[in-house]
C-alpha cells in the first residue's frame, strides 16, 4: 500500500470541488495538528470535520480551532 500524501489528495478533492462534481468537502477524525497542517496549504478549506465527540471527550482545543476557522465540527 502506497503511503498518503494528504497535499495531493486534498488538492485533488479541491479540483472536484471546483469543477461543481463535489458541493463541499471534508476530513474525518483531523486531530488539531493535522487540521493545523491542513490549513496551511489547502486553498478551499475543509467545510467539516467529522469526530467522535461526547461528554467524556470534548476536545475542547479541536472546537476551538474549527470555531476560529470557520470548519463545522460534527
């Protein structure tokens, strides 16, 4: 198996969305430094990031990040 290059995949999930073939796009369980990371070179940013989130585990750090950025936390 081919190790993940996140700068390609995102840029080609970027081509969908502006080529009209995606509505929006997004990641699945980004911890505050990948989300960090991913910031800091996409061109459209991730409309969602999808967490396990509940009383025991908050993530208080990632709802901040995705609150001052504009990402929904689901």
């Amino acid at each position: 198996m081919a190790p993940l290059c996140l700068p390609e995949t995102w840029n080609a999930m970027e081509g969908l969305f502006a080529s009209g073939q995606a509505r929006a796009i997004g990641v699945s369980n980004f911890s505050t430094k990948k989300l960090q990371d991913l910031l800091g070179y996409a061109k459209v940013p991730p409309a969602v990031n999808q967490v396990e989130c509940h009383p025991v585990w908050q993530q208080p750090a990632l709802h901040n990040l995705c609150k001052s950025t504009g990402v929904h936390l689901t």
